[in-house]
C-alpha cells in the first residue's frame, strides 16, 4: 500500500508540473499570438484547418516541454542533461534540441561541467 502511495504522490507531481507549465504557455506571447492569428491564417488560405492544428499542436507541445526544462533549471538550478531527463521524463535527445533553443533566445547558458556532461541554467 505504501509503495502505491508513493507512485501516486509522484503522478500528482509530475501531473502539476505539466499542468504548471501549460498555463504558463498560455500566458506566453508566441503561444498568443499563433491562437490570435489562426482566424487570418485560415481565412486567406495560408494553411488549411488541418496543417494549422498540427502547427498549434507542435507549437504548444514545444513551449510546454521548454516550460518543464525552465521549471527544474528554476528549481534544481544547474543541471546535466541526464538530470533533466530523468525529472522531465523527456528524452535526452528532446532535451538538447530546446536547450538550444532557450540558449539562441538567450534563456540559458551552459555554466560548467558535471563529469563529462556540460551543466545548463536559466539566465
């Protein structure tokens, strides 16, 4: 029973973290201003319905990883990859695609080293 308690102490966590970051994507500008612009896009032809949900789609998807890697950064302050990973449950490789991004948006830096393995954090 206390094994099971513990696994749904940890669901709700991880649960909150997503739910967290998804309403800080709402508040984003860029998540914004792809929702407010969809009417236009749609009604000139730019996309059809369907390339436009799949653009929101990805769009939200990514801002709402970015926005878990942010969290832990924030919380754990600088972390390896590997420790990202293992918080986020995303993979590594997922990892590293928005590390790249956050830094060319001048987010986060690299800090130092962890054994072989480079320490990001927040700016």
């Amino acid at each position: 029973m206390k094994m099971s308690q513990n696994r749904k102490s940890e669901d709700n966590i991880d649960t909150k973290a997503i739910l967290d970051a998804s309403a800080a994507v709402f508040k984003e500008e860029r998540t914004r201003w792809l929702i407010g612009k969809g009417e236009h896009l749609l009604r000139v032809g730019k996309l059809t319905e369907e390339q436009f949900n799949e653009l929101l789609d990805k769009v939200i998807k990514d801002e709402i990883e970015r926005e878990l890697i942010s969290q832990v950064l924030r919380d754990k302050g600088s972390s390896t990859i590997e420790e990202i990973s293992k918080l986020t449950k995303l993979s590594s490789k997922a990892i590293l695609k928005h590390l790249i991004a956050l830094k060319k948006l001048n987010l986060v830096n690299i800090v130092g080293e962890s054994d072989d393995d480079y320490l990001y954090a927040l700016i």
